[in-house]
C-alpha cells in the first residue's frame, strides 16, 4: 500500500527544514566570525609583544656592546701596565701619577692663581 503526500505538504516540510538548516547555517557563521574578529585580535596582540622584546633585545645588546668596549679599553691599558711592569722609571711615574712620593722628597701643594 502507498501512501502519497499531498505536494504542497511536502514542499511545505521542505521549506521548514531548508529555514532550519539556513539559520543554523547563520549561526555557525556568526560563531566563526567572532572567532576570526578574536583571533586577529590575538595575533595583533602577538605582534606587538613580539616587536617589543626585539626593541628590548636590541636596546641590551648596544648597551652590552657599550660594556665590551670600555672593558676592552681597560683590558688595553691593563696590558700596558704588564708589559712595562719591568721597567722601573714606568712604575715610579704610575705611583707618581698615584700622588706616592719618596720618603726623602716633600710635597708641596699650589693653588691656581684665580682662587
């Protein structure tokens, strides 16, 4: 036995499901597009931390170039003293330059004029 349905029954089923499925279908694109909106705002985020620690990597690295440069300097004149540490008129004038003086010598003490 058959059991036909009217047409107009049918295509009124149809309609229903075809609305169910287009606003669920909205549903889905409306979730996504929050999901997108967020995850550019996360990735916006990102970018701007991740420029920030190269700003501050970069900024440690000058200022460590800086404390290589002066501790090199000081290595030069380290290396200076060393080699010369044998020669007794280059000590006498690095004590000097220290204000030491020997012990039958005075010291005598002048102010600028200007005073």
């Amino acid at each position: 036995m058959t059991v036909r349905v009217p047409p107009r029954t049918e295509t009124r089923a149809r309609g229903v499901k075809r609305q169910e499925s287009l606003s669920h279908g909205r549903g889905i694109s409306v979730v996504l597009a929050i999901l997108a909106v967020i995850g550019i705002f996360h990735v916006l985020i990102m970018i701007g931390i991740e420029g920030y620690r190269a700003y501050r990597t970069r900024e440690t690295v000058r200022q460590l170039e800086g404390r290589v440069d002066a501790l090199e300097r000081e290595h030069e004149t380290l290396r200076v003293v060393v080699e010369h540490g044998d020669d007794p008129l280059y000590r006498e004038q690095l004590a000097r330059s220290l204000g030491y003086i020997f012990p039958n010598e005075t010291r005598v003490v002048t102010y600028p004029n200007n005073r």
